[in-house]
C-alpha cells in the first residue's frame, strides 16, 4: 500500500512539468514578434520542447489512483457505460492520430523544422498511449452498470 501511495505522490510532478510545457508555448512570445518572424526555428525548437514536456506530464498523471475521479464532471462520464465508451474511442483516436502523425513527420517529411518536431510529437503520443490505459481502467472501475452487475451476483 505504501508503495501505492507513493506512486500516487511522484503523480503530482504531472503539475509543474504542464508549467514548464506551457512556459515553452509562450516563450517565443516573450522575445517580441520582431525576434520571431526572423527566427521561425525558435518557435518550432520551443514547441519541440513543450511536447516533450507534456507527454512526459501526462506519462506521469497515469499514475493517479484509478478508484477515485477527479471531480463530478469526470464522474458523470465515466459512471455511464455509453458516455464512457464514447471517451474511450475519442482518447484511442486521438492517441493514434497523435502517434501517426509523428511517425510521419520523423519519416516522410524532408522539412528539418516538421522533422525536428517529430520527436516532441512522438513523446507526446507515447504519453498518451499512458494515459488511454489509465481512462479504461477508471472506465471500469467506475462505470454503473458492471458495479450493479456485481453487486446482484
């Protein structure tokens, strides 16, 4: 159990890696538009690093208890069996097209700014393979009719 506890703590380092993927977002920005329309490979070095950093915060939000929902919003998704599906699907979609898309750029794609890109891409779809897991596991801790099922056998 302590060790469970424990996982569930490191989970929290999801928080200040967001802040760090969002700092690289708007750290173009920063420099002024003048700096940016000369330098175009700052904006795409800078979204490298902010898809690094949020498939690696989102590799570490898997890592939260799946028996407990974040808040009732979540909850009412994941409780109900078609609503729940629907999420699951949508996150499969989108965990395959992410993953996809950066095969492509890495493979297929001579521009060396999209290549260079490719990588931040690929972290993040590897994250998000993490946390499709992570939602069918609350998905079926959750979800109202296996718990009524269970409870009638």
């Amino acid at each position: 159990m302590k060790v469970k506890s424990a996982f569930q703590i490191i989970s929290y380092l999801q928080y200040p890696l967001m802040l760090l993927a969002l700092f690289f977002v708007i750290k173009p920005y920063l420099n002024g538009l003048d700096n940016f329309k000369n330098n175009l490979d700052i904006l795409f070095l800078n979204y490298n690093k902010a898809l690094i950093f949020l498939g690696l915060a989102i590799s570490f939000s898997t890592l939260q208890d799946t028996t407990k929902t974040q808040n009732n919003f979540s909850k009412k998704i994941w409780i109900n069996p078609k609503k729940g599906k629907v999420m699951i699907l949508l996150l499969t979609l989108i965990t395959f097209s992410t993953l996809a898309l950066g095969i492509f750029l890495y493979f297929f794609v001579s521009n060396n700014k999209l290549n260079e890109l490719s990588f931040g891409v690929i972290v993040l779809g590897i994250g998000l393979i993490g946390f499709l897991k992570t939602a069918i596991e609350v998905f079926e801790n959750h979800r109202i009719d296996k718990k009524t099922n269970a409870n009638n056998i």
